[in-house]
C-alpha cells in the first residue's frame, strides 16, 4: 500500500516545509520530497488543502476518559481509551495507574499487558503503563489515595513489573522516602524511566536523584514542593536543568500563564512534554466521577475531589496544543513537539515515532490552524475525524 500526500505544511522537528510531499509505503514514511519532483507510484493520493501535516500526538500521562480508567483493570476500559485518545490526535499513549492496594496495581498492569499483545491497529497504540504511586510523600499526594501511599518497595515493584510482561515504561516516585535510592538505581538498570512526583524533595535531593537516573518531572509545579528563594525545591531544581524533562498540564486550570512562560523560558520548546494528566469524566458531561476509589466532580472544565483538590483533569491533547498556541504564544512547531516528539523521546520510542522522518511508523494528522484535526492517518491508513476538542 503506498499513500502520497500533497499540498500540506509539513511540521517537521524545527520548522515547517511547504512544496513537498510525504510518500508512505507499507505504513511507514519512506519519501520526503518536493512537490516538483514526480512521484506515479501510489494507491492513494491525499490533498491536504494546505492544512498542516503533523506527528501524531503521545500522550504519556493519562489515567482515563469517557467514563473509564486504567484501574478499571478492563480490555474494554484501553478500547475506549484508545478510541477517545484517536480522535483527538493522539495516536498512541502510555495507561497511568494510581496508588492503590498492591492487588489492585497487578490487576490493572496485567490488563494493560494482555490488551496490547491483541490490541487493533486502527486505533491509539497503547504503548506500555505509566506507574503513578504508590511511592509518593503523603505531604504531597494530591487526589492520590492517601492511605495506600507507601515507601519504594522493590519486591512489590517486581511484582508490578511480572505483572505488567515488562511493559511499565515510567515509575514516578518521591526520591527523599526511605527506599528510594535503591529502587531508582534499579530502575535505571532495568531501563525503566524515572519521574520525581508527588514529592517534598528539597533541591539537593533532587539532585541527587537527576545524577542517579531520574529524567522526568511528574506535572511539574502540581503535587510537588515548590519554589522559595531559599529553598528552590523540585520546582527550582528542574527548571535548571535540562536532564529532567518537565511534564505540562496545559489546560488553563492547573497552571497560571506566568508559571507556563517561566517554563518554556527556562526549559525551552525541547524538554517540555505535553500531558493531559486526564481522568475518566474527560470526553463526558459534568458531573461526578470515581478517581482511584474516591469521589470526584467535574465542572466546568474542572476536576476535583469533593474537598476541592485538583484530581487531574478533563483535557485532551490536541487542546492542550491549541492552548500552548492561542494561550501562551507558543510557535506551532514547538507546541506539536512537546505533544510528539519529546514524548517519545521520554520513553525511548523516538526511533519509531514521534516526528515527520523517513523509516518512521506513519501515525500522523491533519489539522488546521486552530488544530481542528481534520484527518488521521494511523499505521499509514487514512481515518476520518469527528474532530471533537
């Protein structure tokens, strides 16, 4: 199957190219070329109508959408998932899990194993799990169920890993608990990332951990320290360094304008990921909503927990780009590589996708200037949009 694609603006990783066209053979991209040079050889031609021609997008961080969650420890819970995930662009994910009783964790991270080795091709490739917790600092738990927070424990963490068939691809912890150093250095061995969250680390033992392996900041500013001119804290500490990539909640509710800009100007448009940290009333009406066992309420965009805790959120990724665009002033080259190739690059599946580059899978959109997406082409087949925000 060969599929040729004229008349975009191509994204590519730092700029956009017009005049050329994309060739895909056998759902990979094999030809980027300009539009002057003859190409007769395809199956399908696509116009683009001078729409943009984009990565597809990786949401790394997200729990669930349109009334399911990954503990929901259910195949159909990932199919909706993944369903709800294509259409707003993201053409492949990691399922983060919460802290829970340790049975609970196993069932969910099996579910996720045993739904990716049948999962379709049409549809948001589920990449692996993002292990939120249990590891964390009560301090700083957020909508995280306090009473199933516990040390890093390494035993459990193999347990987690069998269980998972190798697929935990993030283990975000807090550093400074008893047990920590222990279980980053073997993470690190076992190729595992490693994310500073829900944590009340001071700079020094940040660090520390960034020396140790640690390479992501779990939504930065949100259930962690923060910044003093004393104690600059995991906030300080990951804006100035550029070996801990900073994970966004982009949606207009978990950061003010200022806190984003800071970021950006500190981290620049490369170690920024786009997450949409989304719960399980994402995609639906307002109203109220289970979060890891506890009540949640969603309205007006917002999600809390009853005592008015921020308990992720309802965004999804193509608005969290829009909104980096249209909100922060973000170029659109930038805000498309925080959403698709810095996450890839995250977890080490950049050499497959994540950018516009030859011999890589053809998971790509279609979208105006506004990022209405518009077309979906996953695995080098084109899918129609309903094009919801």
């Amino acid at each position: 199957m060969k599929t040729l694609i004229k008349n975009v603006r191509i994204l590519m990783e730092d700029t956009v190219i017009t005049d050329h066209q994309v060739l895909i053979v056998d759902h990979k991209i094999q030809k980027i070329v300009p539009e002057k040079d003859s190409i007769d050889d395809y199956d399908t031609l696509i116009d683009g109508n001078n729409l943009y021609l984009s990565p597809g997008f990786i949401d790394i961080h997200n729990h669930g959408n349109t009334g399911y969650d990954t503990m929901d420890a259910t195949p159909e819970a990932l199919e909706h998932m993944a369903d709800y995930h294509l259409h707003h662009g993201v053409t492949s994910f990691l399922a983060a899990t919460m802290t829970n009783p340790n049975d609970k964790i196993v069932k969910a991270v099996h579910n996720v194993s045993t739904y990716m080795a049948g999962q379709k091709q049409d549809t948001s490739t589920l990449l692996g799990v993002y292990l939120e917790g249990p590891y964390f600092n009560f301090k700083k738990k957020g909508a995280q169920p306090g009473e199933d927070i516990r040390n890093p424990d390494i035993h459990e963490l193999k347990q987690f890993i069998s269980a998972s068939n190798d697929t935990i691809r993030v283990v975000a912890l807090a550093p400074e608990l008893e047990g920590a150093t222990d279980m980053i250095a073997f993470l690190k061995d076992n190729q595992i990332r490693i994310a500073i969250g829900h944590s009340d680390s001071d700079a020094e033992t940040v660090r520390q951990a960034i020396e140790s392996g640690v390479t992501i900041a779990t939504h930065l500013y949100n259930g962690m320290r923060t910044f003093t001119h004393r104690e600059p804290g995991i906030v300080g500490a990951c804006l100035t360094n550029d070996a801990l990539r900073a994970e966004l909640i982009a949606d207009g509710i978990h950061l003010q304008q200022i806190a984003i800009e800071i970021a950006i100007r500190c981290k620049s448009s490369d170690n920024i990921i786009l997450i949409s940290d989304a719960m399980r009333a994402a995609g639906l009406a307002d109203g109220t909503y289970e979060l890891g066992g506890q009540t949640g309420i969603s309205e007006n965009g917002y999600a809390r927990l009853v005592d008015g805790t921020l308990a992720g959120s309802t965004l999804n990724l193509n608005k969290a780009v829009k909104n980096m665009v249209d909100l922060f002033g973000v170029g659109m080259v930038d805000a498309v590589k925080m959403a698709s190739l810095n996450p890839a690059k995250a977890i080490g599946f950049d050499h497959l996708i994540g950018s516009i580059s030859l011999g890589k899978t053809a998971d790509l959109l279609l979208f105006d200037d506004h990022v209405n997406i518009m077309h979906i082409i996953k695995n080098g087949v084109l899918v129609k949009s309903s094009n919801r925000m």
